[in-house]
C-alpha cells in the first residue's frame, strides 16, 4: 500500500468498500453450501462449529464495511482499514483452506468435487475482488494455491494433481492480469487527481476573472461594467412591469486631481479607497455603489431613498478629511442623480440625465447634490437640438465672428481685439457660442470651425491697420491634437498675416486635458511668433508650476472675478495675486467683463490696465472694427479720450 500517496489510499478504500461485502457474501453462502452437503456425513465441529465460527467472522466484517461506506475516512484511518484487510485476508484464507482439506476425506468422489470446486472458485471470487488492493490479493492467493498445489498432488491421483497444475496456472494467470491492474487502477486514480487539480484552478481562474470583470481592483467596488448592467437589468425589470422605480447617480470628487499631482498616485490611490470604504459605510440595502473610474462613482438608489438627503450626506461623508499616509488631503465632492420613469425610458437616457445633473451640481460651488428635473430636460433636448443642427449647418456660411474691444485704460487706446464666435441658425435663431462650442467640442467639428472661424480672422486682420492685433480662442480638443494644430499653424503661415498680430487664447481647464500634447502645440506657436494667453485664469483648476513651465505672454482674469470683486474679499484677492503674478512673471494682465468705472478704477490702481468689458464697449461686427480703431486713436493735438467718461 502506498501510504505516501493519500489520493490512491483513499481510492482504493472507495472502490474497496463497494466489492469487499459482495466478497464475504460470497464466501459465507460458498461455504454455507459445502456445510450443508457435508452435514452428517463430516463431523459436527467440521461442519457446524469451525465454518460457523469464521462465517461469524465474515459476517461482522461484511457489516463493518457495508457501515463504512458513507462514512468518510482520514487517509490514516483508511490506510489502517486496507491494511488490516490485508491481514485478514491472509488469516481467513489459511483458515478456510485448512477447513477444505480437513473436510476433504469424507464423503464420496461428488462431496470431494464439491470441496475442490468450491476452494478454487471461491479463491477466484475473492482475489477477484480484492483486485484493487494488490498486497491482499498477493496473500490471499499465496496461502490458498501453495497449500493446495502441495496437498492435491500428494493424494497421488492423476486427477487431483492435474486440477492442482490447472489451479496454479489459472492464478498466476490472475495474478499477472492483477498486476497490470493495479498499475492501471494507481495511473488512473494519479490522473483524476492531475484533472481534479487542473480544474480547481480553471475554475479559481475564471472566479478571479469574474471578478475581475466586475469588480475594480483598486477600490473593490463594482465596476462601470457592472455598474451599468445592474442598471439595464434594473430598467428591463422595470420595462417588463416587474420592477421597482429607482435612481441613478453618479458622485465626482472635486479637488481629487490637485491632491493625485501635488502628493502622487499612491496618495490618490489611498484617498480613493478611503473614499469607497465611507461609502460602502453608508450604503444601505437600497444603495449600490460602484467605481466608474478614476474619481468617479457610481449610485443606484431604491425608490424609497430621499435622494437630496442621502446626496448630503454623501458629500458631508465625503468632504471630511482624509488622514493618508503623512498627508492629509480634503476633497468635496458633487453628486448627480437622475430618477428612472417620466423623463426617461432607456439606460443610456437614464447615463445621460444623471451625467447632466452632476455637470449642474458642479457648476454650483462643490458640494451639491442635483437631482434632474423637467427643467433640465428641456435644456437638455436643446443641447441635443443644437448638436444635431450643428451637424447640419452650413459652417462656412452660418458662423461668423464679431470683436471686442480690448482697452489701455491709460491712453484710452484700443489694445487690441477679440474673436467670438456668432452662429445663426436659421431654425435655431443665434446660438450662445459657450453652447455650441461645447457640442461642436464632443465631435471633431470643433476642427473645422476653428479652421473656418481662423480663416475669417485672418481675412478680417488682412483689411485693418497693421498695428492692430486680435485674440482669437483655441478649444482644449485642437490644443490636444498634433493634426489640429498643423492645419492651425498652416492656414496662418498661408495667409499672409504678420503671426505676431494673432494671440492665441487657451483655458487652464483645456491645457489640463494633456498638459504635454497642450505645451508642444504653444511651443509650435510660439516658434511661429504667435502670441498665448490663459483665458478665464483662477476658474479651473492649474497650480502655479503650470503657469512656470508654459510658454505664456498673458494672462486674462476671468469676468466672474472681476465682477465679484467688491463685494467678495475672496474674489478680490484672487483678482490681486493674479495680478502680482503677472508683474512678478513679467506677464501682460487682462481683466475681463469690466462693466463699472468702480472695477476700471479699483483695477487701473492694483496696476492693470489692460480692460475687456461692456463698458468699453460689446463685440461688434468686424467691419465696425476699424471705426473702433480710429475713435480710440490719440489724433494729433486732440485729447486722449478717457474711456471712463466716454462710456460712463
Ligand atoms: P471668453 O473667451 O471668456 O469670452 C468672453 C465672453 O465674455 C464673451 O462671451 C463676451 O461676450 C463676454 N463678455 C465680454 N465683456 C463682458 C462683460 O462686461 N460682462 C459680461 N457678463 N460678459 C462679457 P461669448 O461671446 O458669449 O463667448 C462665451 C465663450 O465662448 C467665450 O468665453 C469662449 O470661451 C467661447 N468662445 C467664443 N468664441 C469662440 C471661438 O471662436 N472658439 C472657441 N473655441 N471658443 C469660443
Ligand atoms: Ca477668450
Ligand atoms: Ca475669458
């Protein structure tokens, strides 16, 4: 027995425990048989008490092993079990061997073939069965043939030798056949065991891929994927008529990227996780969260959940301080939700209006839960009336530019202008340029009208005087593109212009997209002798370094600064370091949306004087520009006209 291989050990007492009670059946009936026509004629200890006391024997291990064989054994207590069988074997066939010969001399030639035939048979029959334990078989065999072979050829009759020759013939026939057996019974019970083994961990595989697949690794959250089947699987139950109302929201962190940059990924990576464990926290029967990747999350919300009060407490949870590392970071966060029923009817609708909610939460100050409403449907399906005319529209014809004034406030000068895009649409009417901007953004088409809106500048720059310059706005999705940015600077080399009369305007919010694509296309402007300006500074999100490290020549303060400054200490003084920023980097300053003399004054003394605003006046149609040019123009021995009374 192989003790060091607990697999077959155990095999074989499983194939053991099927064949051993047939084996003692057999032999007690055998044995039971030859009792009986002996019975009389033998004497009574031969025919009753011996054969009863070993059937006695058999019977109780014939119910010993019928009881085992639901039971599970250790591989010690199996490999006793066999070996004690294999003992047993050896006793019991000596036993009933002995039992044989005595009980041979009586009884006629019938009775004597009766006891021969019933010792090689039922020697056959055992062996037979103990097939799967080689050494019993071995044993058995032994200590019934050698005796047998020795006693029948010493009663010298011809027969008896000849059937004692046949005997030994018929086992070592048996025993060769066992052999083989057994190797083959070891060789299979080693290869179940090999298949068992490489289907465990096919099966441990594909488990760690299930969840893989729908889990994030990161945050062991569900992912988007499963996010966004549980929330089809939620709106066909809902379709099918089975299915409770529920809500969708989405959860973005405000602030997370500046905490990734300043303190790296692995700070982000900590903050994310303890992000998801506060909501796991909070998540209650009716709440699932999941991770949709990099700062956002996933919410779907039973019906009974009050949405605008579990938003609050999400972004209340969210807002306290993360203690990381040897850091400690603050994010808040906006919250988005879109409830499934009237305003929508798909998953993808349902994606939508929750996104739109959250784009509304976060166009609030951080912190904000919006649910969507039948406001924001209708704002919506213009957005979407818009994208689908902006397919439609003629560019080249449809979109124009006007141009407003940008003003010295120390000479009362026309500085320079800006370009704005205007689009009339003839279903539409016009469209605000921050709206089709926008849509024209989520496609390629921001290319061709930047293209066709650049052409136009250049054209409009080809009939003013030379000295006048103009700022023109770049969208973040042509700043990130090598291809738009070669059109770009082709159609400027083409057209003729001085490069150094174009300023190109870029967002912070734009340069963050990819921030190296974004530097190689200023540097490519810049070489061309285009001049760049960050556009509505202070509103997204840069750090100072950026500023350092990019090719600016201005920066241009947005208009909700500088139209906030006197009543928001805070506003104001972001208004004042960016403009001792300015002096310190030996940037040109704009203030935007200037409309009162207060925020002309107040600024003209921080030290910036260059002013773009209705006070100096609105974007005006490009060939009201040249007129623009001569008014603002110091005459000779005329006054320089102050803007301030001009205007005010
Ligand atoms: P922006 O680049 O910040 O442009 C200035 C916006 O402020 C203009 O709005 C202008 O009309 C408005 N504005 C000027 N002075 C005042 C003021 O005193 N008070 C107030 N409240 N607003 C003032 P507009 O023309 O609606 O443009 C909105 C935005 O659309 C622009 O913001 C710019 O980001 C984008 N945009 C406009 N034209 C283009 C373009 O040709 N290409 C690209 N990519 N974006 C453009
Ligand atoms: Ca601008
Ligand atoms: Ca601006």
């Amino acid at each position: 027995m192989d003790r060091d291989n607990p697999t077959l050990v155990l095999a074989q007492l499983r194939a053991f425990s099927k064949q051993i009670p047939l084996l003692y059946a057999i032999l007690i009936a055998n044995t039971a048989f030859v009792s009986l026509t002996h019975f009389g004629v033998a004497p009574f200890y031969l025919t009753v008490l011996l054969p009863g006391f070993f059937c006695c024997i058999a019977a109780l291990r014939l119910s010993g092993w019928w009881r085992m064989r639901k039971s599970r054994l250790t591989v010690e207590q199996a490999a006793r079990r066999l070996t004690s069988t294999v003992y047993l074997a050896g006793a019991l066939g000596i036993g009933f061997t002995f039992w044989g010969f005595a009980l041979f001399p009586y009884g006629d030639v019938y009775m004597q073939s009766h006891v021969i035939f019933y010792m090689a048979l039922t020697m056959i029959a055992c062996v037979f069965s103990l097939m799967n334990l080689r050494a019993a078989a071995y044993i058995l065999s032994c200590v019934v043939i050698v005796p047998f072979l020795i006693f029948f050829s010493l009663q010298g009759h011809m027969v008896l030798t000849a059937i004692a020759a046949n005997m030994a013939l018929v086992t070592a026939v048996m025993l060769f056949i066992l052999t083989t057996h057994s190797r083959d019974f070891a060789l299979m019970v080693s290869q179940r065991e090999y298949l068992e083994a490489v289907n465990r961990e096919t099966q441990r595989l594909s488990d760690d891929n299930r969840k893989l697949a729908h889990h994030d690794s990161l945050t062991g959250l569900p992912n988007r994927r499963s996010f966004i089947a549980q929330a089809e699987a939620r709106v066909n139950e809902h379709l099918a008529g089975s299915g409770r109302n529920f809500a969708l929201g989405i959860v973005d962190l405000d602030g997370f990227k500046a905490v990734n940059d300043l303190y790296g990924h692995s700070t982000g990576d900590a903050l994310l996780v303890e992000a998801s464990r506060r909501m796991r926290d909070i998540a209650g029967p009716d709440i699932i969260f999941a991770r949709l990747g990099g700062d956002e999350f996933g919410i779907i919300a039973g019906e009974k959940v009050d949405l605008p009060a579990f938003g609050r407490t999400l972004c209340e949870v969210l807002r306290q301080p993360y203690e990381l590392q040897d850091v400690t970071a603050e994010v808040t966060s906006s919250c988005g939700f879109a409830e499934f029923g009237d305003h929508c009817s798909t998953t993808h609708e349902l994606f939508e209006h929750a996104d739109y909610a959250l784009y509304q939460a976060k166009d609030k100050a951080g912190g904000q839960t919006v649910v969507f409403s039948a406001a924001h449907r209708d704002s919506l399906r213009q957005v979407h009336e818009i994208d689908q005319a902006l397919r439609n529209a003629d560019i080249e014809r449809e979109l124009a530019l006007v141009y407003q004034p940008v003003v010295d406030t120390r000479t009362g000068r026309l500085a320079s202008v800006e370009a704005l895009a205007r689009w009339r649409n003839e279903s539409l009417g016009s469209i605000n340029p921050a709206q089709f901007i926008a849509a024209a953004e989520k496609t390629s088409l921001i290319n061709r009208i930047t293209n066709v809106l650049l052409r136009k500048l250049l054209l409009d720059l080809g009939q003013w005087p030379s000295d006048l310059t103009a700022s023109f706005n770049l969208s973040a999705r042509s700043l990130a593109s090598p291809d738009a940015m070669l059109q770009i600077v082709n159609i400027i080399q083409r057209s003729g212009v001085d490069p150094r009369r174009i300023e190109i305007e870029v967002t912070e919010t734009a340069l963050m997209i990819d921030f190296e694509a974004a530097q190689r296309s200023l540097v490519m402007l810049r070489n061309l002798g285009v001049r760049i300006a960050l556009d509505d500074f202070g509103t997204g999100y840069s750090s100072l370094s950026h500023v350092h490290e990019l090719a600016l020549d201005k920066i241009k303060i947005d208009r909700k600064f500088v139209g906030d400054m006197s009543n928001s200490p805070k506003a104001a003084s972001v208004v004042r370091t960016v403009i001792d920023l300015c002096g310190n980097l030996s940037l040109v300053c704009v203030a935007e949306g200037v409309e009162t003399v207060e925020q002309a004054d107040s600024l003209g003394l921080q030290g910036c004087h260059l002013v773009q605003g209705f006070l100096y006046g609105r974007p005006v149609p490009a060939r009201d520009v040249a007129a623009m040019y001569v008014a603002r123009r110091p005459g000779p021995g005329r006054a320089l006209p102050k803007s301030r009374r001009k205007s005010g």
